[in-house]
C-alpha cells in the first residue's frame, strides 16, 4: 500500500512539472512574447503532431529497424568484450583504455565519416549506434563481474566447480542489475544515434524528416518529431524495465491479476544459500572428487567439517 502511495505521489510530482512547463509555454506563445514561426505553442504542435503522424510513423518504422539492429549489436559486442576482459586481466588493461578512448570522439564527427566508407544505406547508421551502446554494457558487466562476492566463489572452487560454473551460478547473476543499467542507457542512445546518423544522409528515418522540415521552416513539425523521438526512447526503457523484472524476480515484487504482492524477506532465499546448494549438486551429481587427490587426509577432513557447519547455518536460515 505505502509502496503505490509512493508512486502515485511521484507520478503526480512529475505529471505536475509537465503541466506547468506546457502552461508557460502556452502562455509564452498566446501573449505574442516570441513569434511562433521561432517557438510554436503546445497546440500548433499537437495538432502537426496529429496530421503528420502516418508520416512520421512510415519514418520512424526505419529508425526504430535501425536502432533495434545497433543496440542488439551493441549488446552482443559489450558482452563478449566484458567477459574476455573479465576472463584476462593483461587484456582488460589493453583494451579498456580503448574502449574509453572510442566514447571521447564525438558522434557528429565520426558519422560524416562513416556515411563516406559505407554509402547512405542502413551500415554506416547501425555502426554509429553500435560505438555509443556498446560501452554502457561493457562497463556495467565490468562492474559486476569485479564485485562478485568472493566468500561465494572460494566455496565453489572448494567444491570443485569450474570457471564456467562460477560464472553462470555467482558472476552472471550478479551482474545483472548493473548490466541492465547499463542497457538502460543504451536503450535512449540508440534511438538518438540513429537519428543523429540519419541528419548526415539517408533516404528514410526521422533524422531524414527533421532536416526537411527544417529547410521548410516548420518548426512545428520539428518540435513534433522531437517528441516523438522522446516517447520512443521512453517505450524502450519501459521495455528494458519490463525485462529486467522478468530476468530478476527476486529484486522485483510479483504481479499477478494486475495486483502487486510484496515478497516476505524471510522467505527470500539468500544467493549464498543457491551456491551452496548448487555446489553440493555439482559434488553429487559428478560423483568425482575434484579436490586434490594429494592433500593430506587431516586438511581434507578439517575441509569437509567446515562446509558442513557452513551449509548447516545456511539450511537454518532458510527454514527460519
């Protein structure tokens, strides 16, 4: 209840901002403060707004191919890229200077170079966008791969479990919040590389529209594409929120019949309660001992005692 009350009162705080800048706006416009071939009021840009939309729609349909096509790009390139780097560290203190290097170019002087190289179809636009999503991923899987819990990762490899296990039960896992976040941005990136790309040549898109209503001084027009362009990037993040509540059901309350119900933190189950079970899996499962064969029996006992404890206070959390 608090919880929708919270967001209730936020929505109504920026709901109300909005209302405020478009009445000033209004008013602005209505009082012949500026002329409105230089500042069209909301109205005159609801209603081009209205009238061009089954353009701007047949336009946008060629942004959004592009965009969608640059950030899944993106992400499959900063993925890679992050676990190599994770993997290597001679490699991460090569590229990763490079990789921040690549984001102090700015867009607009790199794009006239692409569109040279690669003609006026839809590559040199879907690289452009790849060199601006590729780094919010890249970064926040870093993050998250460095600031896996290493109590949990000994264990593992207490228990004999490969690289490829510890990334998949401990690393990937807990990379994910940053790693969304990181998608996040570059959700809202996409959308404006593609256009920004499509100012420079082209033969569809919204960038493509802008520069001709631009010539046209329709500046109504203009300020419809913008917000246009705004309720795109707004729907892919809302999109990326959607996924990430379906990809992290333990940081998000469940939805069922439209109704929120709150997780009871008791009942949660701890990751560290996940590795420990899924490690004593991999000792059963493969019936192997994966420990070294040449410690000493005393150590391999001491060992044995201390996982013992260990996973005996984590079932007593969870029946707790």
């Amino acid at each position: 209840m608090k919880r929708k009350l919270q967001n209730t009162t936020s929505k109504i705080w920026s709901v109300s901002a909005i209302a405020v800048i478009l009445i000033l706006w209004q008013t602005v416009c209505s009082c012949g403060l500026i002329d409105s071939f230089l500042l069209p009021s909301p109205v005159q840009v609801i209603r081009a707004f209205v009238e061009e939309f089954p353009m701007m729609l047949e336009h946008s349909m060629v942004t959004l191919s592009e965009a969608l096509i640059g950030l899944l790009l993106g992400i499959l390139l900063g993925f890679v890229m992050a676990v190599v780097m994770d993997q290597f560290d001679p490699l991460y203190k090569a590229c990763y200077p490079l990789i921040v290097l690549t984001q102090t170019i700015p867009t607009v002087a790199i794009a006239p170079l692409l569109v040279l190289w690669f003609g006026y179809e839809m590559t040199p636009k879907v690289i452009l966008i790849v060199i601006t999503t590729f780094f919010p991923i890249t970064v926040g899987l870093l993050n998250g791969f460095k600031s896996a819990d290493k109590d949990s990762i000994n264990l593992l490899r207490a228990m004999g479990a490969s690289k490829l296990q510890i990334f998949k039960i401990v690393k990937l896992p807990g990379a994910l919040s940053q790693f969304f976040a990181g998608l996040r941005i570059s959700a809202s990136y996409a959308v404006v590389g593609a256009v920004i790309s499509e100012w420079l040549g082209g033969f569809g898109g919204l960038g493509v529209y802008m520069t001709r209503v631009k010539k046209a001084f329709s500046f109504d027009k203009m300020f419809a594409v913008i917000f246009l362009i705004s309720l795109i990037s707004l729907i892919l993040m809302k999109a990326v929120d959607w996924l990430q509540q379906k990809s992290m059901p333990w940081e998000h309350p469940d939805q069922t019949s439209g109704k929120r119900r709150s997780m009871d933190k008791k009942k949660r189950i701890r990751w560290d309660v996940v590795i420990a079970a899924v490690g004593a899996m991999i000792l059963a499962v493969s019936g192997e001992d994966f420990l070294d064969r040449n410690v000493q029996e005393k150590e391999l006992e001491k060992m044995a005692h201390r996982n013992e404890k260990y996973l005996a206070k984590l079932l007593e959390r969870v029946k707790k």
